[in-house]
C-alpha cells in the first residue's frame, strides 16, 4: 500500500502498483533536443523529461474506492491512465489480479482491458454524438465479443435502468441529454462489459451541485451491486471525503500522503494535505478564518526540487543542522529567502528588510553573517547572488532537500497503515525507507540545480 | 444604510428563440449596498450570467432585457416608460450607448469573467493590455499608464512585476491570469465589481488565495462587488448578503449568516444538503430530484414545486413573491415559499403532491442539450 518496508503481497489487494514512473519526452520532433552552443562543437543534443509521475507505490484492494486527490499538473490523470496501461509507464509495474500490466501487450493486454474501465471528466466529449446511446453501451461488448446481438440490447436496457436511465432511451443520442445523464451513459457503458475496476477521473467536477449528488449516490448503489472497485481522482477535497475509503494526495508526481479517510482528514501528518485541507472554503460562514496560505506556484517537473518535492512552498521546512536559530527565526529566514527568489519587493536598503522580515529576531552567528552578505547584494541590486546565497546556504541545507521522505506512522483513528511523506514525522515512524546516509549527510551542500 | 449603491428591480431579461421565448431572468430585483460582496448563488442554468450582463446591458440578440430598472448611483442604466402609443420606450434619462461604454463599463462597473485565458488577447502581452486599459478609462499618458499598470500587478500579488510585464497570457498559469484580469478590473478603482464564477476553474490553493486577496482588497479600497457563484462554500466564506436564483427568479434573500443556520426556502435547504462536506464526513447525500426545467417552459406555481420535497398542492397553483420572512428587528430575510406563515394561501391544509422522483429523469431530457444560460 505505500512505499515503506517490504512490499508484501496483499492477497486482498486487486490492483498493486510498484514504483511507477512516467516521464514525458520533452522534446518533441527531430531537431526538437538540439540546441545550438557558441562553443565547439556548437550544436547539442539535450533532453529533458517531464516527470508526471516518479516512483508511485499503493495497493487497491478488491471493493474498495481509493481516492487521488491533487492540484491540477500534480499527475494525478497520468497516474490513471499509466495504470490502466493507455500510457506506457516509464518503469515499474502494475499488477493487476496478479498480472504485470506493465510487461504486456497486444491481445492478451487487450483482453484484459474488459475487466478494467474508465470514465472521464468531459461526458459530453465522451460520447460520440453521431452513435445512439443503446449502441454505444454495446460497442465495449461487441469489441470483447460478448453476447449475441439480442443478448446486448437486453443487456443495455437493463444496465440503462440501472444507472437511473430509462430503458427507452436507447434510441436517442447523446446530445438530447442532460450533463449528468451523459455521465450516466458513461457509466452504463464502463459496466458493459462486467469490469472488476473503474478508473474515475474527476467524473462529476463538471456537474452542478445537485446533479453531482445524484451521480455519486448511483454510483455508490453500483459499487455495491456489482463488487466494484474504484480508482478515484477528483480535486475537490468535499466528494473525495465522501465517496472514499482510503485516500492517496499526490504533489508533482509523488504520492506524499496515503491513509484511510477518516485518518487522513482528521489527522493529517503531511504539511501538503493540511494546507491543501486548509485552503478548501467550508460552506458554514461561521467556520472562521484560515490559518496559513500556500504561497508560490508547482514547481516544474521537469527538474522537481530534490529531496522532499513539495520543500519549496513547506510552511514547515526543517532548519539545518549546521545552524541554531529559533524557529521564528528560521521562519523569517525562509520566507525571506522565498521573497527573494520571488522579487516580492523593490526595497533595497538592508535595515528596512530587516525590519521588514526579521522584526522578531535576526539571526546570529554563522547564519547572522550569511545574511547580512545577501542584505548586502541587494544593495547592490545583485539579486542573483542574494537568491544563490539565500538558497545554496539555507533552503538547500535542510534535510528535506538532501534527502527523500518516506515514513509509516501509527494511525491514529484507524487500524489502516499511514504513509506519510515527511521528515517532520522521522522520530514518530514504524517504518522508513529513507535512505540512512542521506540523512547523516543532511548537512551536507544540496545540488547546484536542485534550488527551488 | 443609506442609498444603495445599485438596485435592480423587476428586472426581466428574454430570449426570443425559434423554441420560444426564454425567460432567462424573470423579474429580479436587489440591492448593492456600498462596501459590501453580495453572492448571487443558483446552478448552471438559473439566469445568474443572464442578470449580471444585463446590469451592463450586454445582453445581444436574441436576448433582449423587456422590463424593469437598473439604477446606479442615481442614474438610470436602464429604464422603460410608456409612450402616448401605449408602446414601451427606453426613459429619456437612461443612459445612451456610448454613455455606457465610455462612463460606466469599466470605470464605474467592472466585471471579472470565469475563464481568463478568454478575457485576455493571446497576442499582446498582458502588461500592454492592462497599461492600454488604463491609458483609455484614465486618460493617462502611456509611460504613466504603465507605471500605474506595474503597480496594479504588484498589488495582486504578481512576482517580479517589471519582468511579467512584457510577458504574454500563456506564459502565466491559470491563478496568475485570474490575478491580471482582477488587477485589470481594480485599475479604474470601480465602485461596483462584478465577478462571475472568478474561481471556478481554479484549484483550491489557488481559490483559496484569490479569495483571501479578493477580501483584502475589496477592505482597502472598499469596492462593492457581486459575486457570482453555484459555490455555497465561497458565498459562505465572503459574502455579506447572498441572493439564491432558481430557475430566473430570486427565491431566497438574506445576510448569509441568516441564509446557513436559517433557511427559509426549501430549495436552499436541498441545496445545502446535497454537497458533500470537507469538513465531516457525510454519509448519504441527499440530492434534489430531478434537473432544472427549461425556462422556456418553467411549471406554474412555484417554480421549484416539480422538485421540492415538501411540495403539495397549493405549490402548484399559487406563484409566491419574495416575502420579508425575518423575526422584528432583525435583518431582513425574504423568502419565496407558500409553507410561511406570511403567505396564509392555506398550505398546512394542501394535500401533499408526489414529486417526480420516478421520472426525474427522464423528465429532464432536453431537446436541445444547450443550458438556458
């Protein structure tokens, strides 16, 4: 289920996903990786990937819904699809009832696909408006040879009703229904063929209110009438809590928190999901206010920050070893050294920074004078230097750079496991798969490119 | 309170299409007080769009707005007499075209769209476009202009200004976007914002940031704003007074405090109960049957009587107008529901009615597939 420990077979779990990783070709074209150098031998070939999704590890077990949740960008739709095999995986693999669908191809992967489904976003762009919606449930069925011709009609009519359609529906196109009808007729065809597990991405974020309680409450009786098993992407937090058992938050390509529902909403242990739990506006207006924002944009995953990839937008990085400051300090640190890299302000002078960012406490010592030498490149308007010093000397010291986090803590709510992504919880793990060395090392400088 | 800001009253808004008219907006009317961000809430379909552009009298053909009164500031932005003819002809007072254009829109009333990459023009870069704007709505000279433009970026929080500046609106993400078009929006300093669905398309964190900046703002330089939303969760978190639009009619006024924990109308109720909640867990939604009927042909009565569990048979004949509902001495709250006391049309006495649940939904089969809106 998470990346901790040994990855023992679940013999509950109905799809097991092992370390997968997608990267995209950023390049595209033949001269698309050549870029030209004022230097012998002046052309070079570069290449540069997008890592959508980089090293991802969970078991889904056979009934269960496992929600993904994430900002938009953070591969939550390349997930998906690199599961379902639509997208070649990079590496890893992915066992389904045992299977690694990432090892095969042609007919026997075809084959497979009869017992794994997806429904999408868009139903309108999902429904070929020039095909009646009876032949559009049946075409899956036909494809994977099932049933006879009169079979497939029966069988249409019947799973229509079932979705809440009416059976006489079936000679009508796709445009003369409403949104949340067309993702009923989606669903009606991901059933067709009898499937074991339904991929879901974000299958009712384009629905009004009303209409998409009405979706999830048919798509929970389904689940329980044909043992299915859901795979659940959507961005808003409200339906993951409601149509989940277990939820999985991903942040640019890394799952950085996976636990039980309950678990993860009332005791979130990963910095990530408690300000994306934040930032969700509750519809009570006595609710108040909320507390921190996250502020700067994802990162690019083309070259994610090393380490921990959420570390440069953390209200909580971890301070260095090599230093010995306060946390208020620490804090201001690191919000100044965010505002540099943001040019946030036009202000100059070094005393009206300091007052500016450091009015409760500057630092001293080590850290004192590294300061006052960025101060000082501002002066000069070099802000490149301010932002190299700020970031090589601070930001890129802390543990959370040099080193990956991946830890198992105790549920607190649940008897499920926790996985929790961050170093904060280091002293509080059962299991780690953090690699001991690194973190010795934690003081050690992090990579030129790896800043933030 | 003294004057409001902008009252809109009766306001009818139609469409004239080969089905039939569309009563789009169906006699609403509200106010905007100074300083205040008032929601106006309903789903895909309820006229919310139709009302905000017709207040900007942007409405094309075939709409056309046929009745009612927009004031704003003691000016007539629209307004309809009768002629000795018995024919109904815009006031003489009613701002002209051009009027609108160069005084109002912009300047005095600005809006903010749901999709920004529509709003700016791919092909200038985003500093230009705001710096134009300003030169045009300001009479500013054009190194002022871009001045002043910077400033605005910086204000809503766009790193590196200068830089941005002369960058193009693909090369910001979505939440930067939405950030320019606000700027955009608060460069002419308005008195009234008009925001539809500003963060709809938005992620949470994002959301959550805009509406945080929205708040600050509207506290520094005291803009009212309407907010236009099907998000209960953002009418909760920054709305003072909150419209709720069914099927082109307001059918529940109230200070949102009031609208939560005293709901007077039964279709804000359903509403409310049927979103899930980030903040506990819910066990069975409870959805509204049914889908909005088509506002060509809305049912009689109450418009939400097809669907509404406490439905019975009054609802079907007696259409409710929006009725001050609130307790002596406490804010106004107005409702439009037969079930009050206000109403006296004999509601605890009507046989309840089945509502569709049954045929819910085939009965929103849709010949066009189009929404209203």
């Amino acid at each position: 289920m998470s990346g901790v420990g040994p990855a023992e077979s679940d013999p509950d779990a109905l799809l097991q996903v092992r370390d997968l990783c997608k990267y995209f070709d950023n390049d595209s074209g033949l001269l698309g990786s050549v870029g030209l150098d004022d230097e012998f031998p002046y052309v070079t070939r570069s290449s540069s990937n997008v890592r959508a999704v980089d090293g991802v590890s969970f078991d889904i077990k056979e009934g269960e819904t496992l929600g993904l949740v994430g900002e938009s960008g953070c591969g939550k739709s390349t997930l998906a699809r690199t599961v379902l095999r639509l997208l070649e995986p990079t590496s890893g693999s992915v066992y389904f009832q045992g299977e690694d669908l990432a090892s095969l191809s042609g007919e026997p992967l075809r084959r497979m696909r009869k017992d794994m489904q997806m429904i999408f976003q868009d139903p309108q762009s999902s429904l070929d408006p020039r095909m009646k919606v009876g032949p559009i449930v049946e075409e899956p069925m036909q494809a994977h040879g099932m049933l006879d011709e009169e079979g497939r009609e029966a069988r249409a009519k019947e799973l229509l009703e079932k979705v809440g359609l009416d059976p006489q529906h079936y000679n009508r196109y796709p445009h003369a229904f409403s949104g949340g009808q067309r993702q009923r007729v989606n669903l009606a065809r991901a059933l067709s063929v009898n499937p074991d597990f339904i991929v879901c991405d974000e299958p009712v974020s384009a629905l009004d209110v009303s209409i998409q309680a009405q979706v999830l409450n048919t798509m929970e009786e389904l689940q329980e009438e044909f043992d299915l098993t859901y795979l659940f992407i959507a961005h808003d937090l409200s339906v993951i809590r409601h149509i989940s058992d277990r939820v999985a938050v991903m942040y640019l390509g890394n799952i950085v928190e996976l636990a039980d529902k309950e678990e993860l909403f009332e005791n979130p242990r990963h910095p990530y999901t408690r300000a994306l739990l934040d930032a969700i506006p509750v519809p009570d207006p006595r609710s108040g206010g909320r507390d921190e924002l996250l502020s700067g944009d994802v990162p690019s995953p083309i070259d994610p920050p090393s380490g921990c990839r959420f570390r440069t937008r953390c209200p909580k990085l971890i301070q260095p070893e090599a230093y010995d400051m306060t946390d208020e300090t620490w804090r201001n640190v690191v919000r100044f050294q965010r505002a540099v890299k943001r040019r946030a302000f036009e202000e100059t002078d070094p005393d009206a920074l300091r007052g500016r960012y450091f009015d409760d406490g500057v630092p001293s010592g080590d850290a004192g004078t590294l300061l006052d030498e960025a101060l000082g490149h501002i002066q000069r308007d070099e802000w490149d230097d301010a932002e190299a010093i700020l970031t090589e000397r601070f930001a890129d010291e802390s543990v959370c750079a040099t080193a990956k986090p991946a830890y198992e803590v105790e549920s607190a709510l649940t008897d499920g496991r926790h996985y929790a992504a961050c170093h904060l919880r280091r002293d509080e793990a059962v299991a780690s798969a953090v690699d001991e060395s690194a973190l010795d090392g934690a003081a050690r400088l992090g990579t030129p490119e790896a800043d933030d | 309170m003294t004057e409001p800001l902008l009252s809109v009253r009766d306001l009818k808004t139609q469409f004239f299409t080969e089905d039939g008219t569309v009563r789009a907006v169906d006699g609403i009317s509200f106010d905007v007080y100074e300083g205040e961000i008032v929601g106006l809430v309903g789903e895909s379909g309820a006229g919310k769009s139709v009302a905000t552009s017709s207040i900007l009298r942007l409405v094309d053909s075939p709409g056309e707005i046929v009745g009612g009164e927009i004031e704003f500031k003691g000016e007539t932005i629209f307004g309809l007499e009768e002629d000795g003819a018995g024919e109904l002809r815009p006031r003489d007072e009613m701002l002209t075209e051009s009027e609108m254009r160069k005084r109002i829109r912009g300047r005095e009333i600005a809006i903010i769209f749901q999709d920004p990459m529509e709003s700016l023009n791919p092909v200038f870069t985003v500093g230009g476009q705001l710096r134009e704007f300003i030169e045009i709505n300001r009479d500013l000279d054009p190194d002022e202009a871009r001045e002043e433009a910077i400033d605005m970026l910086r204000e809503v929080g766009i790193p590196a200004p200068e830089s941005r500046y002369d960058e193009y609106p693909h090369q910001f993400s979505g939440g930067m976007r939405q950030r320019v078009l606000i700027a955009m929006a608060l460069a002419c300093q308005p008195d009234l914002i008009i925001a539809d669905e500003p963060t709809t398309a938005l992620d949470v964190t994002v959301e959550g940031e805009i509406l945080e900046m929205v708040t600050d703002l509207q506290e520094k330089y005291d803009t009212s704003f309407i907010w236009v939303t099907h998000d209960m969760s953002v009418v909760a978190e920054i709305c003072d007074r909150v419209n709720v639009m069914y099927l082109g009619e307001i059918i529940e006024q109230a200070e949102v405090d009031d609208l939560f924990y005293d709901t007077k109308h039964p279709y804000t109720s359903a509403l409310l109960d049927s979103m899930p909640r980030p903040d506990k867990t819910v066990d069975e939604l409870r959805p509204i049957e049914g889908v909005m009927p088509e506002a060509i042909n809305p049912p009689s009565g109450c418009r939400f009587h097809s669907r509404c569990p406490e439905a019975r048979e009054v609802c079907r004949e007696v259409h409710p107008d929006l009725r001050d509902l609130s307790d002596e001495g406490a804010a106004t709250h107005t409702g439009a529901c037969v079930k009050h006391d206000a109403f006296d049309v004999g509601y605890d006495d009507s046989p309840a009615i089945e509502t569709q649940t049954g045929s819910g939904f085939s009965a929103g089969l849709t010949e066009t597939g189009g929404e209203a809106e």
